[in-house]
C-alpha cells in the first residue's frame, strides 16, 4: 500500500503516489516515464487521452538553427536525436507505428543574401550537430535534391538548403502509441472523461469534476494552456497570467505525395508528407481568436501558399482541416518543476511549437524532479523562473 492509498483507505477516494493532470503528449510521456520508475499513478484527462492540441495533424520535428549554439540548442539536438531511439522501443512493445521518419527537411532560399547565410549556418551545423560517429548536415545546394516540383523552381533563386536532421511523427499516431502502452501499465490508472476542478495543495486532494476525490502524495500539471490558471492560483497574486492559449490551424491533404520526402519550410509554412499519400499543412500561429477549433481564411491561405510552393499538391483533397489551442508560457520557454510555493505540485507544459520533440525530455525531468532529483534542464524553463517573470511584469 502506498502513502496515499494510506492517507485516503478509510473514505474510499481515489488515491496515487502521482497524480497527473492532462493526457496530451507531456502528460503520457511523464506517466511512461512514471511507469518505468515504478511509481504508482493515475493519469487524468477531461477528455480522451491524446485528443486536445495534442491530436493535431502536422509533427514536424524540426531542430534550431545550428548558429549561436546554446544549452538550449544542446537540449534539443539531444533530445530530437533520443526520441528516434525512443519510438523504436515502444513501436516494438505494442507492435504500432508513430509515423516517425528522419525526413529531413528542405528550405528554399529566395533571396542572394539568404544563401550567405546558409553557407555560414553549414559551418555551425559542422560543429554542433554531431554525436560520437553521427553528424548532421545544413547544406546550401543549387537544386533540390527532391526533384523540381518539391519545391517549385520560383522559391530557390538562391537555391536551397537541406538539412538532414529534421524529423516527422504522426501526432495521432504518437501519441495513441502512448495511450496503448500505459493502458497496459500495472501501476498507472487512466481516468478519462473528468477534469481536475480543484487542486488542494496543502492536503495533497484534488477534486474532480465527475465528484470524486484523488488523494496524492505529488501532482503534475501537464493541462496544456489549462495549466496556467490552475499553477497560478496556488501561489501570491501575479502581475501578469503565466502564460496564454496560442490557437494553430492546419490541414491534412491527401494525394501523389512519397511519404519519403523532406519537409517543406518557408516563412513560417511548414508541408510534412506522411504515410499513406498524406501531407499536413500548417500553422498559424494567433494570440486572438473569437472560435478556438474553427478554422477560416488563414487556413485557406496557408494551403494556397502550400499548394504554390509544392505543385505535387495542387490537385490534393483536403481530407480534413484542424484548429486547436496550444500552450505559450509567460517566457516562450516550457515550463517544468515544482512551485515555489507548493512543492508537491510540478508543472509540465508550455513550449507551444516544440512540443512533441521534447515532451519525453521535459516529461523526464518532471518525474525526476517527483522523485527529488535534478531536473537538468535549462534554468529558464523552470516554473519558479516563469513565476518570477510575471510577477514583474507589470
């Protein structure tokens, strides 16, 4: 019997030595990584797991650029780099695939002085993107080495780069990987269809929204944007909110489309061929919205854009368009670790564009972090430095 299962047998609640809150990718990574260390969870959603910003269409694994190297960019390299060998492990213990492929990714070069650039950026790519006997490329070429309709010849005046570090994953496909190896997890508990209503920090309690009660020794946060209120009414008032929903749009188009690829990047356009003939096309980024899961006139305009840049698609159907609220923290940077205020309680979430590159990092960390070790992680992705951020920002 755990310490919780102790604190609650005699009123019949719920109860787990972990609690997590939101089963979007962050929240099944950190209850796989939960699982693997033994520690007895429940993983809770208000709705299905995997369904919210985390069922979206596109997953472009795509790396910072290689120039002004950082302990950030280092996490990122080491983290895009594991998550290959990660997929290869659980694809083998439930015999399903996460559509992941080391694509590689393409991005025209339009203009004379983007390709000085580019040649600068190979050099760093030279130097940062390799480990042991592995090395990464950012080269500025003349031609596509995909053909002359991926892109279109019109985008590369300049030529084009090609860096073949860049990964796709199938977001659904990622993440109902995930939701079928914990269902098979003896010490993790899946309860779907009901919300944290309220976090008792103090007590170690949370109240959900179908009326029962969970008693846990630590909680983690990993609610998505939900999560910036709830982290935010545990401690002193705040200047500003944690952090914000970004609404993103995208489609998924079907047609003669090699799942094999690179992906296409320009100016904010990012086309991720997919198995199956399918290619995703994204996003939009808004921090103003009137319908957060209703898509309009910057969808249709992206796919013009995408259907310009790679003429393989101008005679796609569009199987399906997609809108959906990602999490922004108050400092861009995810948001990991314990509060200041209420040690028990650990946040996982933010990093609205990075997310499933370094949900299995970041998750990591967190339920280290639950078992009293070292996040290991940038100081700026701390959630104590986010509280600091906004609490002056006036």
């Amino acid at each position: 019997m755990t310490k919780a299962d102790s604190a609650a047998r005699q009123s019949g609640q719920l109860s787990a030595d972990l609690l997590i809150v939101g089963g979007g990718i962050m929240g099944l990574w950190a209850a796989l990584h939960a699982e693997r260390q033994g520690i007895d969870t429940i993983l809770l959603d208000e709705g299905a797991l995997g369904r919210g910003a985390s069922g979206g269409l596109l997953g472009a694994l795509m790396p910072h650029m290689p120039d002004r190297w950082s302990e950030k960019k280092q996490l990122q390299f080491d983290a895009l780099l594991g998550l290959e060998e990660e997929v290869r492990r659980l694809e083998a213990e439930t015999g399903l695939s996460a559509g992941y492929r080391r694509s590689g990714r393409l991005i025209p070069l339009p203009k004379p002085h983007l390709r000085v650039i580019a040649e600068r950026h190979g050099r760093d790519a030279e130097a940062h993107w390799r480990v042991g006997a592995r090395s990464f490329s950012w080269l500025p070429l003349d031609a596509s080495p995909a053909g002359s309709d991926w892109p279109a010849e019109e985008f590369m005046a300049a030529g084009i780069v090609h860096d073949t570090f860049a990964a796709r994953v199938s977001p659904r496909g990622m993440t109902g990987l995930l939701a079928c190896r914990l269902k098979t997890a003896a010490n993790v508990r899946i309860v779907e269809n009901s919300g944290a209503a309220r976090l008792d920090a103090g007590s170690g309690s949370a109240q959900l929204s179908d009326g029962r009660t969970v008693a846990f020794g630590h909680c983690i946060i990993a609610a998505g944007y939900r999560s910036f209120p709830m982290l935010q009414a545990l401690g002193a008032p705040l200047a500003q909110p944690l952090g914000q929903p970004v609404k993103g749009q995208a489609a998924l188009l079907k047609g003669d489309i090699d799942p094999t690829l690179p992906l296409l990047y320009l100016d904010g356009l990012y086309i991720v061929p997919h198995e199956g003939g399918l290619a995703a096309i994204g996003s939009t980024s808004e921090d103003r919205f009137d319908d957060p899961v209703a898509t309009d006139d910057q969808l249709e305009e992206l796919m013009g854009r995408a259907r310009a840049l790679a003429p393989v698609l101008r005679d796609a159907e569009v199987i399906e368009r997609w809108a959906g609220l990602r999490p922004k923290a108050i400092d861009r940077d995810p948001m990991v670790g314990p509060h200041p205020d209420c040690p028990r309680i650990h946040a996982l979430t933010g990093g609205f564009k990075v997310s499933f590159g370094l949900a299995h990092r970041l998750a990591e960390a967190a339920v280290a972090g639950v078992a009293g070790g070292p996040a290991g992680l940038p100081p700026s992705f701390a959630l104590a430095h986010h509280i600091a951020v906004a609490a002056r920002n006036a």
